[in-house]
C-alpha cells in the first residue's frame, strides 16, 4: 500500500513537473491580438498557452522589477523596455532559436534600437502613435465645420475642450505620453527632462482638467464606439477598433483616428523573455512564431496597428497598409517624435504633476 | 509546559503574520530609490552582522518620512480618507444596526435563512459586484433609468465617478461586517432584562437606550472597527468608482508603488497610515481596560 501511494506521489509530481514546462505564459496588453492565434499557436506547438493582459506600463513593471512574475514573454513599451533591461529585468534572446527575425523590419528595429542597443533583448511587436480619437459628426456639430480635429488644440485649447465636455473627453492615464504631448503642444521639446519644462506642462493641462470626463487607458474604446464620448486621447490602433465596433454595430457612431499635426508621440511594444521566466525555450517558440509573416499580418490585421515584421506587408489587407494611421507616409513619420525614460526624481516631478492634473490636489 | 504552548501559539501568529511584514516593510522605507531588481537599495542586509547593523543605523536618514512631511498631497489624503472611512462607519452603523436587531427579534427558525441571505452576496467575486454597482449607478445605468421612468429626474444623475459612489459601494462591501457582530451580541440578549426594565417604570424606548444598547456596545465597537479599518485602506473601491478628485492614501500608495516605482516611499506611507490606525485602537482598548478595572 506504502509503495502504491509513493508512486501514486511520484506519478503525479511528474505530471506536474511536465504539464510545468509544457506553459507558456504571455503577459500583453489589452485587446492586442487576434485570439485565433492564440488557438492556433497551441494547435502548432502542442504548447499550452496562458495569455493575461494587462493596460498599463506601470502595472508590468512594477511585475518585472518585483520579480516572480512566472511570465515568459511580457510586452513593455520603449522607455519602459530600456528601464527595465538596466534594471537586469530580461534575460538576451537566443537568436539560433528565432529563424523568423529575418522577417523584421529595418526601419523599425534601428529605432527600436534606441531603447534596446543592438535588439539584444527584444523584437517589435507593433508599434503606433498617441492621438485623436474624435467622433466627427458630434465634434463638428458643436464647434462647427472648422473644428480643428486634427490638431492637439481640439482639446489642449480651454475654449474648445469646455464645449466638448457635456459630450465627453477622454484621456490616457500615462503621464509619460501626456506630458510630452502638453511639451510639443507648447512647442518645447516633448522629451525634456528638465524639471522646469516639464512644470510647464501644467499650463496646458491644468485649465482642461475640469472638461476631462476620464483619465483611463482602456476604456475610451467602447466609450468611443457606443458614442458616449465625442473626444479620447488614444493609441492609433484601439481608436481604430473602435471605429470598427461601431460599424459593426451599425449605431451611427462614425470615430476617426488623427495623429496631431503638431507630431505625435511614436511608440514601440517590445517583446521580451524576464530573467526569471519559468519556460525560456516555449518563450522563444512564442516569439518565433509570433515573427511569422502569416501571424504577423493575422495580428496586424485583426487589431489596426503597425507591426515591425517587412515579409508580412504584402499579406497586410489594404485597409491596414494603405491607411496613413496605421502605416503614416514618410512626411508623417518625420513628423513624430520618440522618448526616452526619465530618471528617477524627474520621474516622481512627473507622477505628482499628474496626480494633480488627476486629483486637482 | 502545555501551557506555553498554549499562549507561543497566538504570539507566533502575531510574530510571523504581522511583527515580520512589519519589519520587512520597515526596512524598505528606510532604504534608498534605485534602478534594479527589486527597485531599492537595501542599506543592511540580515546576513551582515552587528557590523553593518550598527553602521546602518549610524547613517539613518528619514528622508522619506521627511519627504512625506513637505508634500501636502500626503496629509490631505491621509485626512480625506480618514473622513471618507468615518462617514461610511456611521452610515454603515445606521443601515447596520437595524438590520442586526431585526433579525435578532425575528422568530428562532427564520433566524438562520435571515443570515444566510446576509452573507450569500460573499459567493460572488467582490469586484463583479463593485462592477455591477458600477453598472448600476452609471449615467445610462439601471438608477438613472428607473428614475427616469419614474419621472422623478428629468436628467440623468451623475453618480458613479463621485464620492457619493465610493460611499454607497464601502456601506454595500462592508455591511455583513457591521451586521453581524452585533447580531452576535444581540443574540445573547437575555429577554428577561428587558422586562425587568419595563417593570421598572421603562418604556419600551428607554429600555432599549438603557439596556440593549449598552449590552450591544462590544459587537457595535467590533463592527465599527471591522468597517473602519479596511476602509480608510481602500484602493479598489476608489478606483473604479470614485472620480479624478476622490483623494484617498490607498490610491497615493498605489501611485507610489506603480507609477513612481518609489517602494521606499510606498513603504513609508504604508507604516505612516499603520501608526494612524494603531495609535489610537491601542488607546482606545486602554481606556476600556481602565473603565473595566474601575467597574471590577
């Protein structure tokens, strides 16, 4: 009976020990991929994927800088990506395992670059910018034909962010985009990290506080889409499904994406393997197939963003390569702007200001 | 020897769950921001030795309590969430203690059905119900509609994103905590106290300012502290119900903690609200004691 039960123990330590190694944990963000990949990386591999999302930087890098995540690929954005790879967050990639990063994007990987020297550590997952998500008819019919949809003084200018506030603005709860973008507004340089510029800031966010119905990183889409908000500071991509949930639902919500004609911020979602991560081999199949061009171009088509994947352009659907939103024209791209992260104490000049754009205090 | 035991068990419980989170806490607040894994430097190690205690100690710096002393955000969120956990206990007490009475006076079999529909709303997950109040008390909500309907309004109220919404969702949550200790102390009520005091020349008013609420005192107490304390730490309710402007330390900690990744600072705030809520608990129960001592 003895010897029965320890091989019963043993049987099922071993199941464990094996049904251990055959996850794969990804850590992405919110309504950011087709979920027929995830299927159908699960029928390829034989590898059971457990797939969270989450909607902010900060929530992951407080994960990442903890440690024990049990995640195995986790999608930080630049500035956070650079951070976190000082902080000893990520462990390199394997290239001999990624046979697909030869379908990567130079244009991209040399900005990404940036953050990531030498691409060590990363591959671009998609990329986009920070913008207007504007319902048109609604906006034109309070400020008139000549609404300035295109431009951050939409919302950035008092006069027209209080008549836009019955009908509601939206805005991200990410410091680290909104400030630059009050900075380039202002025509100083959005990546300052001078604590005085970066005080001036205050000046444009301030007297638009009152009209600012919600500081939130996720839910402007459905906001957007139901018509319950005219205006939402948003990523290019979810204002994008946006607009396309509201056609789907056919409820005469017409949503528009405008990177502003100020420059918009351009931003990169990176993904990595964490030091600690319990399977670094199913990390790489993960990241290997997600580099396919086909998957790539699944993904890109599903969620309306840019991805950083050459061989998966011809398989990209028209609506996603030929909208300027989504793939800006090189006039466009000259006109955007990247950050890089902010040192500590600049850093908490930064929260506070936000928390007293947020909390009025 | 048994004895011993006995009391090392409560004392080891108190050690390990709440003296050596404490300490570890402590430590954190002491250390200093860095940019690594995890995001402090820690100034002493335990593996050190007396060595590097006495040197770490040596150089103590409170500059992060410093740091909490010249922001005013700090004390204002202290202050506001000291206010919003007081209005919610009280309001919490009023709903409460009828509910509790009720059910104590209600006849011996319905008793336990009574409770029962008490703590059911527990079987499901807290923040689906905190979602379903959200989608209660939003703009095109159920309320709203109602009202509506009613013709009582004739524009939608707004709600949810306002203190009001933190208020109704912390009485909602907390509750059952409030209803039932004071049940339990109503329970025992003997009756016949009651009639004494009645015979007595009591009316029935009297009686109950005289004799049950004193005798319900210590489960009004345990269910104000039970309300009180996890709500002037509340983080989730504020966040998905209150507005930009509901200020309250967990949502600070919480910005600390994510957003400035200052776990020394975070720390900080932590032991700063632990001293606000045990300071005067501790005061409290010795004032209790004395009066007992004096009663005795």
């Amino acid at each position: 009976m003895k010897t029965h039960l320890l091989s019963v123990t043993a049987t099922l330590a071993l199941i464990a020990a094996t049904a251990q190694a055959e996850e794969v944990r990804v850590y992405n963000w919110s309504d950011y991929i087709d979920e027929a990949l995830l299927e159908k990386f699960e029928a390829e591999t034989g590898l059971e994927l457990i797939y969270d999302v989450f909607d902010s930087n900060e929530v992951l890098e407080t994960k990442m800088l903890a440690g024990g995540s049990g995640y195995d690929v986790v999608v930080p954005s630049g500035t956070f990506l650079q951070r976190q790879i000082v902080a000893g967050a990520f462990q390199p990639l394997d290239m001999s395992k990624l046979p697909n990063a030869a379908n990567l994007w130079d244009v991209i990987a040399d900005r990404t670059a940036a953050y990531d020297p030498d691409n060590a550590y990363s591959i671009n997952y998609m990329w986009g910018t920070t913008g207007l998500g504007v319902n048109e008819p609604k906006v034109k019919e309070i400020l008139g034909d000549d609404a300035p949809v295109t431009s951050w003084s939409l919302i950035f200018d008092p006069a027209n962010a209080e008549k836009l506030a019955a009908c509601g603005i939206h805005m991200l709860d990410a410091p680290a985009e909104m400030i630059p973008a009050a900075l380039n507004y202002l025509g100083l340089n959005p990546d300052s990290h001078d604590p005085d510029d970066i005080a001036r800031a205050e000046e444009v966010l301030l007297p638009i506080r009152p009209y600012i119905q919600k500081f939130h990183s996720s839910e402007y889409i459905n906001a957007l889409a139901n018509g319950d908000i005219c205006v939402a500071v948003g990523w290019s991509g979810d204002v994008l499904q946006a607009r396309d949930r509201a056609a789907e639902a056919d409820n005469g919500v017409e949503v528009s994406y405008y990177a502003p004609d100020e420059g918009a911020l351009m931003w990169f979602d990176q993904m990595a393997i964490p030091v600690d991560a319990p399977n670094p081999e199913g990390a790489h199949v993960f990241l290997n197939f997600i580099m396919d061009a086909q998957n790539m171009a699944d993904a890109s088509n599903y969620v309306y963003y840019a991805n950083g994947n050459l061989a998966s352009q011809p398989l990209l659907e028209e609506d996603v390569i030929g909208d300027p939103a989504i793939y800006p024209d090189e006039a466009a791209m000259a006109s955007t702007y990247t950050t890089t992260p902010y040192p500590a104490r600049v850093q908490r000049t930064v929260t506070r200001l936000w928390t007293k754009i947020k909390s009025g205090v | 020897m048994r004895r011993f035991a006995l009391i090392a068990i409560p004392y080891f419980w108190l050690l390990a769950l709440f003296l050596v989170p404490f300490l570890i806490v402590l430590k954190i607040s002491l250390s200093d921001l860095a940019l690594a894994r995890p995001p402090y430097l820690p100034q002493w190690n335990f593996g050190d030795g007396w060595e590097a205690l006495r040197a770490f100690f040596a150089d103590l710096d409170m500059e992060n309590f410093v740091f909490l002393s010249e922001d005013d955000l700090y004390w204002r969120a202290y202050i506001s969430s000291l206010r919003i956990a007081v209005i919610s206990t009280v309001i919490t007490l009023l709903v409460g203690f009828p509910i509790a009475y009720g059910i104590a006076r209600s006849p011996v079999e319905w008793r336990p059905t009574l409770l029962m529909l008490i703590i059911l709303p527990f079987w499901t997950s807290f923040l689906i119900r905190v979602y379903a109040w959200m989608g209660i008390l939003s703009k095109e909500g159920l309320l709203n509609q109602f009202l509506l309907w009613l013709g009582v309004i004739g524009e939608p109220l707004t709600i949810l994103n306002t203190n009001t919404a933190v208020y109704i969702a912390i009485v909602y949550t907390y509750l059952p905590f409030m209803i039932l200790p004071i049940y339990a102390a109503l329970d025992r009520l003997d009756d016949s106290l009651l009639e004494a005091a009645e015979d007595l020349g009591c009316s029935r008013i009297q009686a109950f300012w005289l004799v049950t609420i004193p005798l319900a005192r210590n489960g009004i107490i345990a269910g104000c502290f039970l309300v009180f304390i996890p709500a002037i730490g509340e983080v989730i309710i504020p966040s998905l119900m209150g507005g930009s402007g509901t200020l309250m330390i967990g949502k600070v900690l919480w910005e600390e903690f994510f957003s400035n990744r200052d776990w020394p600072v975070a720390s900080a705030v932590a032991i700063i609200l632990l001293l606000i809520l045990i300071i005067p608990i501790i005061l409290f129960q010795r004032n209790e004691q004395k009066q007992r001592e004096a009663e005795g």
